[in-house]
C-alpha cells in the first residue's frame, strides 16, 4: 500500500458526512496539512485512524487490496522426501598395529595422518 492511497483514504473518511466517530478530527486534519506539504505522514495517519475498531474496518474498505503473492494459491500442501531416510555408511581410519579407529562423520574431515599411540600412518577401513 502506498503513502498516496493512505492519504487519499483518510481524505474520504474524514469528508465523508457518515464516518465513523473516531480519532479527533482537528489531529487528523493537520496531518492532512503536512501531507499537503509532502511530508511523509501514512505511519501517523494509520496509527491514528486504526486506533478507532470502526474507523479501522472503514479505512480497510477504503485502501486498495493487494493479492497475497508471497503464498502459491494451488501449491499442493507439503510432503515428505520420498524413500527412507539412511544414514550414509561412516568412513573409518584404522591404525594396523594398535587397532586405533578414527570415524569421519563429514565430507572433508581432516583425518589424523598419524596414530596418537606413535605407530605410523592410519588406514582407510570403511
């Protein structure tokens, strides 16, 4: 919604003969003022009008609607991942003398090049 169409909306409401009792009129008539000077003032005018429950449903009639894109209309509601979830096999380092294991639990994991025990370089098992 545009500043225009909030100003533009708070004009009719506050010449309209029937309007709703609501915000003082000499406030929102100065706010009416300063927009006329092109002074940004649609926060104030909607803080102002929407304070009232009647004047808000009149003023919601009164602004243009904007269609909701951020949601698909037909979008086909949500559903899991096909097949069943299993956790990938873990890759294992092995030291041949002592039976040390080191598991690699993610892609690009350093590996220890040496066993901590002193006994050389660690094997690939898995």
């Amino acid at each position: 919604m545009r500043e225009e169409h909030i100003i533009e909306a708070a004009r009719v409401l506050r010449a309209a003969p029937d309007r709703p009792q609501g915000p003082d009129p000499a406030e929102l008539d100065a706010l009416l003022r300063r927009a006329d000077t092109g002074e940004p003032v649609a926060d104030e005018i909607l803080t102002l009008l929407a304070a009232d429950p009647a004047t808000r449903e009149e003023l919601s009639r009164l602004l243009p609607q904007e269609p909701d894109t951020s949601r698909a209309v037909d979008a086909p509601p949500y559903s899991g991942l096909p097949g069943h979830g299993e956790p990938s096999e873990e890759i294992i380092y092995r030291c041949p003398r002592c039976g040390y294991e080191y598991p690699v639990f993610e892609v690009g994991e350093p590996v220890p090049e040496h066993c901590p025990r002193g006994h050389g370089p660690l094997a690939r098992v898995v």
